[in-house]
C-alpha cells in the first residue's frame, strides 16, 4: 500500500518556490507529512551539534534544543542497532 502511494508523486512546489529558483521546477522522493520519511522507513534524524547550528538565529537553536528530544519520542526515534534487532516496534 505504501509502495504505490509513494509512486503517486513528485509534489509540484510553489510557484513563489518555483520563481526564486529557476533549477528546481519539482520535488521527487520526498514524504510531505509531519515526520517525513521517517514515518515511512529508516530514516536518519540527526540531531544537530552546537557547531553545526553556528550562525544559525538563536530562536531556532533554542527550538531544537527545546523541543528535539520531544520529537524523537513523538516520531519513535530509536538508534540504528536497534532498527537492526526489530526493537523499534516494542515499547
């Protein structure tokens, strides 16, 4: 079922998206629900360091330091051993 709603798509963006960027007319492979692809199969969710969030505004650092352990449990996160041993459906 997934498989098939998946081919469903590439998602036509915006045209003010579509406007400001003359190489990007679509958007093939994405998932456009909260959780992306994540919701859907093994996806990474790294959460981002300190260093990387450099120059980032300081209300969007906060956010994530905030809210990003909030949203691994909401989205399941697990680390990637335990996607191998199945433990990801156990709770």
């Amino acid at each position: 079922m997934l498989k098939q709603a998946l081919k469903t798509f590439p998602w036509t963006l915006s045209s003010k998206t579509i406007n400001l960027n003359k190489y990007i007319k679509w958007q093939h492979g994405i998932i456009p629900f909260f959780g992306g692809g994540s919701t859907l199969w093994s996806a990474w969710c790294p959460e981002p360091t300190t260093e990387e969030m450099n120059g980032w505004p300081p209300a969007t650092i906060k956010a994530a330091q905030d809210y990003f352990n909030t949203a691994k449990m909401l989205l399941n996160v697990v680390g990637a051993n335990d996607q191998q041993t199945g433990n990801i459906f156990e709770y």
